[in-house]
C-alpha cells in the first residue's frame, strides 16, 4: 500500500479546527505528501428586501470572501502550515471541497467532525456528505467541543 501524496485539508473557524490542521500538518510530514488547504464560503442568495428592511451592501460576498482570505491567512501563519497550497472559493461547501479534491488529485481529505445532534452527532453533516462522495480517503477528525 502506497503512503498519501497529496492531502486536502479543508477547514473551517469553528473551535477546535487547531486539532483538525495539528492532525493534517503531522500526516503531510509523515507521509512526505503534498499539503492543499480550502476553506469554502456558502454563496448569499439575496432574496429583494422587504420594504423598510434593509438590503445587503452589493459588495457583501466580496467582504465575506475577503474576511475567510485574511482568517485563513492567519490560521496557516498560526498553525505553521506555510508551506502548504491554500484557497478560498465560494459554493456549497460538499461539492466545492470534492471538485477540488479531484482537480489536485488529492488521495486522502482531513474534515473536521463537530456533529452535535440528530444524524449528524455521528459524524456531523458537511464530513459525512463529503465521505460518501469523495474520490479519495476521507479522514474525520473528532474535534473535542468545549
């Protein structure tokens, strides 16, 4: 059996996503694979506003994507993964992070599991969508919830 070559770490801001970039980062160095972070912001659907309801600044989806570029700026800085491949794009978040796994041709994808109720409480509902539609290893990592 072959080592991984390239890994996908895709991420989020929620707590704990230290533990999730700590786990990536230690099986890119163990595996001398190739190291690809995405962070994907869900797209705004902008229904028109009600009347005397505000609307939403036009250029609001640039500011959201321009904030997720400068928080995962500073979580690569933070989390020493410098050397690491990293974007972030706008989409749903399942299908963006499994077009981007097959583009790269990533062979493992480290997600985070913060599922706290229903279904989702095994795995949680983004990691779960995404190992069962993946081309490649999918790796949940438990994240502790304070």
């Amino acid at each position: 059996m072959k080592s991984y070559q390239h890994i996908l770490l895709a991420v989020d801001f929620m707590p704990g996503v230290e533990q999730i970039c700590q786990r990536a980062k230690q099986l890119a160095e163990c595996c001398d694979a190739r190291l690809s972070i995405i962070h994907v912001v869900e797209p705004m659907i902008m229904a028109p506003p009600y009347e005397g309801m505000p609307s939403l600044p036009v250029d609001f989806e640039d500011q959201m994507l321009d904030s997720a570029r400068d928080s995962l700026r500073q979580l690569v800085e933070k989390e020493g993964l410098e050397e690491a491949n990293w974007t972030v794009e706008i989409g749903a978040v399942k299908w963006t992070i499994i077009e981007h796994a097959e583009q790269w041709q990533a062979d493992l994808i480290v997600i985070g599991s913060h599922g706290r109720h229903g279904l989702s409480r095994l795995l949680g509902s983004t990691a779960n969508a995404v190992l069962h539609s993946a081309p490649c290893d999918v790796l949940a990592v438990h994240v502790e919830n304070p």
